[in-house]
C-alpha cells in the first residue's frame, strides 16, 4: 500500500488554545478519509496543517514520502475545496475552472480540451460563459471541484465542501463526489461535523475531539464498535451506561453502549441478558418508527418501536417499562 499522508505527533496552539494534541495519522493512496467532530474539535486546523496553510509547533507531516512540513501549499501535490467555494466573482466558469492552467502557460487548445473535459465531468457544459452570481449552491460547488481537479492533484482536501447546501442536493453531491472520487482514484481528505455525510461516503473516519483523535476506524466499526463514550454518543443516537451503574444495577463489571434498535421493551426478559426497569419520558415520532426516551435512575435511555400494523404502540409517556438486551448488542467503553 502506498501512503498518500502521514502526520506523526503534531502539536498546533493559537495562544492558550490547544488546536491539535498529538495528531497521529496514516492515510493510503485512494483513500476517502474524512476527519469528523463537532465544531471547534481542530478538524480545519488538522487540514491546513496537511495543506500548508498553517505550520505545526512540533511534528512531521509526509505527503508520498516527501517531509512537506515546511514547504508552502503551492508545492505540496494537493488541493483545496473550501465551504464558500473561493470562486473568481468577475470570472465565468471557463476562466475560473482554466485559471491555473493560465497561470502554467499550458497552450490555449490544450486548455480548451482540458476543460471541456472536466466540464463534462462535474455536469456543467453548456455553463462555460456563466458567471458565479448566475449559479445555483449546487452549480458553483461543481465548478469549484472541477477547478480542484483540472491539475489531478494526488490528494483533494475538501474542507464542509458541502456545508451551505440544503439537505436533498447535499445527499445528492454526496452521491457525485463519491463517484467522482472513484473515478480520478484521488485520495479525499474530507472535514465535516455531519455523522451521516462521514458514515455514508469514507473508507475510514478519524473522530476529533478537543484537538485529539479519539478512534480511526471503518464507518462500520465507528458505529457499531466506538471504543469510547464520546465516539458513541457522536456518532447516531446511543445510550451510555455508566461503570458503576452497570456494576450496581446489571452485575457487569464494565460501562458500556447500547443502540436503541438492540433494546427491546417489554419482551419476555428470560430471552435477554440484561433487563432493567424504566419509566417513559418521552416518545417521538420519525416517520417509520417511534423514538422512546426512557429514564432509570439518572441514566437515559432510547429505544425504538417500528411502526407495524400487527404490532400498534401500546405505551405511553409516563409508564413503567421493561428494557432488555443482549451481551452481544453492547459495546464495552474505555474507562
Ligand atoms: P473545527 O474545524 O473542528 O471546527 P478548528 O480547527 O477550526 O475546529 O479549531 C480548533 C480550535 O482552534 C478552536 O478552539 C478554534 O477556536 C481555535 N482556532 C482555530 N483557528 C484559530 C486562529 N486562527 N486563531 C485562534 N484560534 C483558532
């Protein structure tokens, strides 16, 4: 496997601000990786760093095996897409997307055709004279990455590329990028705060928190193994249950998460592992199913009843319940 990135032990502060705190990270050639957290976590900063754009305050940063730690974002082999597009306002698209072919004096046909291409691409003939301010969310975000890709940079670093469209053309980006993606067989580097857009279209997620990474793992795994209490409740909805409740209340000696769609109310309780009493303090409609907020002393928790015609919602809120689930459904969390 050919790396594409590798940062070993990168330390970034903006004064008292701790940005990134050891920062360990490896990233294969072709990868879609993408770095998730919740705002102000040093995911942008994680990303300049790798650009050029900021320097760390220690650690090295390898891109193919070439230390870039100090060389500007001009010689580094990437490129970036950032949330507000950067586009040229007075520039049409043609002139936007040739902008740095120009720049490298490639002869004008070979511009040309360089274009058209990446044009046909991303989905925009026909919008060559066109200039940003006549263009859709969607349209200016197409141009952006055709401007990115035009020099098939070996890495792209996609910084909430799409972050200020509205949720059904997002889903729909989502879909192209991916596609995209797989077609150049460029590595992404992603950043988004959104679990869904990182869960649906990377190889492997690095979870921030406070400037740290908390676990690197497949989509698959971060959900269905998160190795701490922060993963697991980031990432879909979950309930935690604390070391010494599991000890007092269940006889098991570690804390633990739960997926609603693994807890079963009132079944019949010898079939399950664990089984506690609760009280209702809520129930939600989603659409296909019901989301049931339950309490049992201090520790919250969420179940779910599928909507079903043979099985109609029996409870309200309020009531006692009986909670179960199995050892194989829970996830052991790190102390
Ligand atoms: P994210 O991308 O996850 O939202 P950032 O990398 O932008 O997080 O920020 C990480 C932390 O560093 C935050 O506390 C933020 O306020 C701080 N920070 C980022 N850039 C600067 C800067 N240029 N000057 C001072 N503090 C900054």
């Amino acid at each position: 496997m050919i790396k594409a990135l590798n940062l070993r032990n990168i330390n970034k502060r903006y004064n008292e601000t701790v940005a990134l705190s050891d920062i360990n990270l490896d990233i294969e050639d072709g990868e879609f990786f993408s770095l998730l957290g919740p705002s102000g976590s040093g995911k942008t900063t994680c990303l300049k760093v790798i650009g050029g754009f900021e320097e760390p305050d220690t650690g090295d940063v390898t891109l193919f095996n070439e230390d870039v730690t100090y060389t500007p974002p001009f010689k580094r082999n990437v490129n970036t897409v950032f949330q507000d597009y950067a586009l040229f306002p007075h520039m049409n698209v043609e002139e936007n997307v040739s902008y740095s072919l120009k720049i490298k004096k490639i002869p004008k046909n070979e511009q040309k055709s360089k274009v058209d291409e990446i044009l046909s691409i991303v989905k925009l003939n026909g919008y060559e004279k066109r200039k940003p301010s006549e263009l859709s969310g969607g349209q200016r975000q197409r141009v952006a990455l055709a401007r990115s890709l035009i020099n098939r940079p070996k890495i792209l670093l996609l910084d909430e590329p799409l972050g200020a469209l509205d949720l059904k053309l997002r889903e729909q980006m989502q879909f192209e990028l991916k596609n995209l993606q797989r077609q150049f067989q460029i590595t992404f580097i992603y950043v988004t705060h959104d679990q869904q857009e990182a869960l649906s279209m990377s190889d492997r997620i690095a979870i921030f928190n406070e400037g740290k990474i908390e676990q690197i793992d497949t989509p698959n795994n971060i959900y269905l193994k998160p190795k701490t209490a922060f993963v697991a409740d980031f990432i879909g909805t979950t309930s935690i249950i604390p070391k010494d409740f599991a000890k007092k209340s269940l006889k098991y000696n570690y804390g633990f998460s739960i997926r609603p769609e693994n807890i079963n109310i009132n079944s019949n309780i010898a079939e399950y592992d664990f089984s506690i009493n609760a009280s209702i303090n809520d129930i939600q409609f989603q659409g296909s199913y019901y989301k049931i907020l339950c309490q049992t002393e201090n520790i919250n928790l969420t179940a779910l009843h599928y909507l079903d015609m043979k099985n109609p919602l029996n409870i309200k809120i309020g009531d006692n319940i009986q909670l179960s689930w199995n050892k194989m459904d829970i996830t052991n969390l790190d102390d």
